[in-house]
C-alpha cells in the first residue's frame, strides 16, 4: 500500500434529524448503531467526482506518475450510471492512461477489489489504484427506519504498488458467498430504493461470515489474532464491530472506528478508515493489519497486510 486518500461531502446529517424525522426517542440511532452523525453529497456531486478526490489523494501520497498506474479498479453499489461504467470516466478524471472496471460487491467490494489488484501488481509489476465510493444517500427509503439511519456517502482510496519483498504485503485473504441470504439487502430491479428486509439476521449473517473471513485469512498467513497490529472491520454498526471482535478474541482496542462521524458507506468504509487511520498514527514498517467485511449478497471478505519495511 503506497497511498492513501479519502473524500467525505460537506453536508453533516446529525442523528437528531433522523430521529425527529422517523419519531424515535433522542439518542435512539447512537445506541443502536454507534452512528452520531452522516455525510450525504449534495446535489450535484457525482460518484466519479467524489472517486477522483480521494484517488488524486491516494497518487498524491504515494509520489507515482500518472503513467506508471496500470489499472483502476472501482468498487461502488451506485455508479454515474448503469452504462457504462464509471472507472473509464473516473480514468479521464484522474488523467490516468489505463485500464478501468467497475467491481459491485456491496459492503465487501473494496476487499474483493484490493485482493484483484494483490495480483495484478504481481503478474504485471505495474500499480494499481483501488478506489471504493458510494452515494447511498439517493438509495435511501426515508420511511424504512433499518437503511435511513445508517448509510451514507463517502469515497476512499489506496493505490497498490509493486514491493521486491515477497513477505511483504498481502498476505493471506479469503472471499466468501451466502446466496442463502441474498434478499436481506436489496435495491430491487426497476427501483432506486434500497430496502432491508430483515436487520436482526443481517447482524447475524454480517458477524458470522467476517468471523469466518478473518480466521481464514488469518489462518493462511500463518497468524493468529495476537499477531494483529490493527483491526479495521467494515463500519456497519459498531455492535457488529463488537461482536466480530469477541468471536475473534482480538482486543477491541484495536478496531479502528470511523462509523460514529461518517456512517456506513458500503464498500468505502474500509479505504476511508485506512487513509484516516494513516493521517493520524502512520503505518509502521512490519506492522500487521486485518481487514474483514460482509454485507449485501452476502458477500464476504477478509485480507491480512503487512506493512512493507521499505
């Protein structure tokens, strides 16, 4: 991981509008969720654009010419628009002469992203950019109380460069499926409205697979969780942060929460913690990190990193 970069809206959506809204009691949205407050784009802010920002960062800090990238990869629930895809568009945006594809895995694409790109970089020793944005806040059903205090809008980045050290960088993942649970979470066709059908088995489920994920990783990079530097989990709900933590048996005083000021955005949330989480204590040379996430599908994924040495 070369670069980091990330880019929330301006617009603040504080809980107390939400709850007033769907009439629950103050403070309700914050128990439940650990969510005090969102980002939602304004009106006329796209997803490429939002995507550009946070990858000029993640180029920007990793010092690459443009020419060098050889692929981006955008992962996102909510493209421009059905046709075509937005990675082209948010190529040209970037002044990047590459390969572009858009990835829709829900809350896991940005680790089914990054584990494409882990091999893209070996196969061809060129970068690539992985970018994960999402405006959720146009998917939202405001009358359905289980996706209006949740989801928001957010982009993050990491460009992923090749490393002489094959010890290095990625170094156990697992990917997962549960077709079994594939209506829990849902825009249907023909509709922009996302819906939740059931929000205690999602929680279940959500729990169940990035548990399964992250010892499988763990498990192939020869680690257990006393090995794990930082945790950075999926920011669903910091209950399932908890629970994902507790079944681990990883302390939770190494989870990096991002949820409480910037909400759920899907596949963003792991890249957006990433790049806070390197602004504010840098990554140190060795350091392990996991990264586990489960959502919509359900689709499942977990990667253990670490750090290059230099």
């Amino acid at each position: 991981m070369a670069g980091f970069g990330h880019y929330v809206p301006d617009r603040r959506v504080e809980n107390f509008v939400l709850e007033r809204r769907l009439r629950l009691e103050p403070g309700w949205i914050e128990r439940r969720t650990g969510i005090r407050e969102r980002r939602w784009a304004a009106p006329d802010e796209t997803l490429t654009d939002m995507a550009m920002m946070a990858g000029k960062m993640a180029l920007d800090d990793a010092g690459l010419a443009r020419s060098e990238v050889g692929l981006v990869i955008l992962a996102t629930s909510t493209p421009d628009q059905l046709l075509p895809p937005s990675a082209p568009l948010l190529a040209h945006k970037l002044g990047l002469d590459c390969g572009g594809i858009d990835l829709a895995g829900a809350c896991s694409g940005f680790l089914y992203a990054l584990v494409l790109a882990d091999g893209f970089v070996k196969n061809t020793r060129k970068p690539v950019l992985v970018v994960a944005a999402n405006i959720l806040s146009r998917r939202i059903n405001m009358e359905e109380r289980n996706t209006a205090i949740l989801f928001a809008d957010a982009a993050g980045a990491v460009l992923l460069a090749p490393s002489g050290n094959p010890h290095e960088g990625l170094r156990g993942s697992a990917l997962m499926s549960d077709g079994g649970n594939y209506g829990l979470i849902s825009v249907p066709a023909g509709e922009n409205k996302m819906t939740m059908r059931d929000g205690k088995a999602v929680f279940t489920q959500a729990v169940r697979l990035m548990t399964h994920c992250a010892r499988d990783a763990l498990e192939q990079a020869h680690l257990g969780p006393a090995d794990v530097d930082r945790f950075f989990p999926h920011q669903a709900n910091t209950r399932i942060t908890d629970a994902v933590c507790e079944q681990l048996h990883l302390p939770v005083s190494i989870a990096v929460r991002t949820i409480g000021v910037f909400g759920n955005s899907s596949a963003a949330t792991i890249p957006l913690s990433l790049s806070l989480a390197s602004e504010a204590r840098p990554f140190e040379p060795g350091e392990r990190l996991l990264l586990s996430a489960a959502g919509s599908g359900m689709l499942a994924g977990a990667a253990v990193w670490k750090i290059d040495d230099g």
